[in-house]
C-alpha cells in the first residue's frame, strides 16, 4: 500500500515538474517575441537614418545662388551714347525733341557750339529757358559729361537730381581712380538703379 502510494506522490511530482518546465518554455518564447517586437519596432527609425539624402543637385541649386545677385540688366548703367544727347553734336531736330527744350533753345545752342563744359551750356540755355527747374528737365536727355576729379561744384549741381549733399558726396572722394571707386563710395548713399543714373553724367579724365 505504501509502495502505491508513493508511486502516485512521484508521478504527482513528475506531472508537476513537466508542467513547471511547459510553463517556462511558453514565458521564455513570450519574453524573446517582445524582444523581436522591440527590435522589429526599431528597424524603421534604423532604416530611416540610412535613407538616402533628398537628390544633391536640388540643394546645390538653392545653394548656388548668392544672395544680393540681380539680373544683369536690373543694375547696368545706361549707355552714354544712347540714353544722352551732346549738346555739342546733336542736330537741331534732336535737340529740338528733347522734352523741355525749346526750338529757339535749340537755335541757341546749336549757335553757341562748342562748349567747354556743362557750365557754359547752363548759361546758353537760360537765355531761352530761364527757369533752373525746367533746364534740368532738358538735362536728363542733354548732357556732356562731366570730369568726377575736376568739376566745379556748380556744374555738378546741374545734375538733375543733385542737392548740396550730393555735390559734397561728389566732391568728397576725389580724387577719383576709376568709375567703379565712383559706384562704390556714392552707393552708399542711395541704391544701385540711382548710382548707375548718376553715371550717366560723369566721367573721368
């Protein structure tokens, strides 16, 4: 009796041991899928480091443009022989379509002829057109360009445009070495579509 009884007590133990063993074996492949989840939740952000950069020759694009850069066009000076009439060659008919300009204005000046300097011509003109306001009106189109280094202050206030400031501003840099020294230090007083204006109306000799 008591060999049976401790034949079911081992068989007992034995179903219990197996089911211990089932039981850890079913915990151990639960915790090893989590792990898998957490591995497999973070090939993603993985992969997503390694995802190739947007095409390079888009960013080389926005890059390569400099800051400030403006279409050619938007900033060059206008050229002297084509936007200017020289009072001391022009027909009397191209004077005479010059908005200001008077036909009697333009007898005068083709008579006077030639001129030395924008003064002279001032003094010619005045004559026919007395108001200062209304010359300068016929100097946006008529004009012989003045030396930056050896102009007198009352010829450079015949620019239409320049004030006493200016003029000082004009004055201020000489000598002058070169047209761009003249863009350089004037454009830091107004922009560039009023420095190139101004161009129009100097030289350097």
């Amino acid at each position: 009796m008591r060999t049976r009884s401790s034949l079911i007590t081992r068989r007992a133990t034995g179903a219990a041991s197996l089911l211990l063993l089932v039981a850890a074996c079913s915990s151990g492949s639960k915790d090893a899928a989590r792990t898998d989840t957490v591995a497999a939740t973070a090939t993603p952000a993985q992969s997503g480091a390694s995802v190739p950069s947007p095409n390079p020759g888009a960013a080389t694009d926005t890059a390569g443009t400099t800051p400030g850069t403006t279409p050619s066009g938007a900033t060059a000076a206008p050229a002297q022989s084509g936007a200017m009439v020289d009072p001391n060659s022009a027909t009397k008919e191209q004077l005479a379509a010059v908005p200001g300009m008077t036909a009697a204005a333009a007898d005068a000046l083709v008579a006077g002829r030639p001129y030395q300097d924008m003064v002279a011509v001032d003094k010619v003109l005045a004559k026919s057109i007395p108001a200062a306001d209304a010359r300068k009106t016929v100097y946006a189109k008529v004009w012989k360009p003045i030396d930056l280094n050896t102009a007198k202050g009352e010829e450079i206030l015949l620019i239409p445009g320049v004030g006493p400031r200016m003029r000082h501003e004009f004055e201020e840099y000489r000598p002058y070495k070169n047209i761009e020294q003249f863009r350089r230090e004037i454009g830091k007083y107004v922009d560039k579509n009023e420095v190139a204006r101004l161009e129009q109306y100097v030289t350097i000799r």
